[in-house]
C-alpha cells in the first residue's frame, strides 16, 4: 500500500508538471514570440528610420540614442521561463537573465545598427540594466553580431540614475560623457515612453511591447 501511495504521488507531480509546462503562454508574450504582426512592424520602424535618417545631411557629433530591452534586445524568452515556473519578474532572476547573455534580437534590429554604423553615427545606448552588468550586455551584444566598440553605453549606476540625467550628460558633454563633448541627437528609439524627452525636436521610434511597462 505504502508503495502505491508513492506511486501514485509521483504520478501527480509529474501530471502537475506536464499540465504547467504545456500551458499556454499569455497572449502577451504570444504575440511578440509568434506573431507575425510583431515581426513585420518592429522591421518597418526600422526601415523607416532608416529612409529618415538616410535624407538627412547628417553632421559630425550627431548621435543616435537607443534603450536595448525590446528595442534592439529580444527579452521574450525570460518572460517565456517565468510563466513556465510559475513566476513573476525579481530582480534576482532578471540579473541572472542578463548575465546568461541570451538574449535575441528584435526583428530588423542588426540590419539599423549596419546602416547607421555606415553612414558613421555614432550609437549611445541608455538602458536601466545595471551598469555592473555591463559587461555581460556588451558580451551579448558581440554574440549577436552587433556589438561595435566606439558604441556608448550609459547603463544605471543606481536608483536616483534616471534616464533623463543620463540623456542631459549627453547634450552637455558632461559626466560619463565629458570625454566625448556634446553631442545632438538626431533620433531617439525605445518601447516605452520614459525612453523619450517630453520636449525634443529629434525623431523618435517606439517599438511594441505589451510584455511589461507602466500602464
């Protein structure tokens, strides 16, 4: 009896397990990882930034600036692993996603940054992963074929490292930025709204994600 008893239980932990890794993904995480709308639209923002860009009479010290999460790096996969445990987002286990550097690309990504590295603008990313981390993006990066050295990275430094500091150190030339000088930004990309100054002639692209924000 005592045996059936286990077998029986282990039957039901490995039903339980079944039932929860086969569960459908939310309609969310669906749309970005199967979707063929995701896919064409991320490609025509970009391909529309590029036939902006390309009109432009650009100058020296103009720069693009770009966020990385769901605009140029895929992150569907770790909203994948969390519903699949049965878990929500912690900073503990996004730290552990960044620095397992598999990340993807969002569609039309590699084929912008080529353009824009030909045309000799340079890229600065603002992004609020951790700048102890860094090292591990740029890593990913590399990974992924797009990875290019006088790109900038002005990752957080803490809490109070608010993207708008990170972009006035850019229009100042002060900062993270002294060495480089001031520069004008001719183009802002993100998914989110926090990714944009409220006042700012430049163009700017926002990407879909409906996986997490601020609503």
């Amino acid at each position: 009896m005592k045996l059936f008893r286990i077998f029986i239980l282990t039957l039901l932990i490995v039903f339980n397990y079944s039932c929860k890794n086969n569960s459908k993904l939310p309609n969310d995480v669906r749309w970005v990882t199967n979707s063929q709308e995701y896919k064409t639209l991320c490609e025509q923002i970009y391909k529309q930034a590029s036939e902006d860009i390309m009109n432009l009479d650009v100058k020296k010290g103009q720069v693009v600036v770009m966020d990385l999460d769901e605009t140029v790096l895929d992150n569907s996969q770790y909203q994948v692993d969390l519903h699949y445990r049965g878990d929500t987002f912690s900073m503990d286990s996004w730290s552990r996603w960044v620095l397992s550097k598999e990340a993807e690309l969002v569609p039309g990504a590699k084929d912008f940054l080529d353009f824009i590295r030909k045309k000799r603008i340079q890229i600065i990313f603002i992004s609020n992963r951790m700048d102890e981390r860094v090292d591990a993006t740029k890593e990913n990066m590399k990974k992924l074929g797009v990875y290019h050295e006088r790109d900038v990275y002005l990752l957080r430094k803490d809490k109070a490292d608010k993207k708008n500091i990170r972009r006035e150190e850019i229009y100042s030339g002060t900062g993270r930025m002294k060495s480089y000088g001031k520069k004008d930004i001719i183009a802002f990309f993100g998914d989110a709204m926090g990714d944009f100054p409220e006042s700012d002639v430049s163009q700017h692209y926002m990407f879909p994600n409906p996986m997490y924000g601020k609503w």
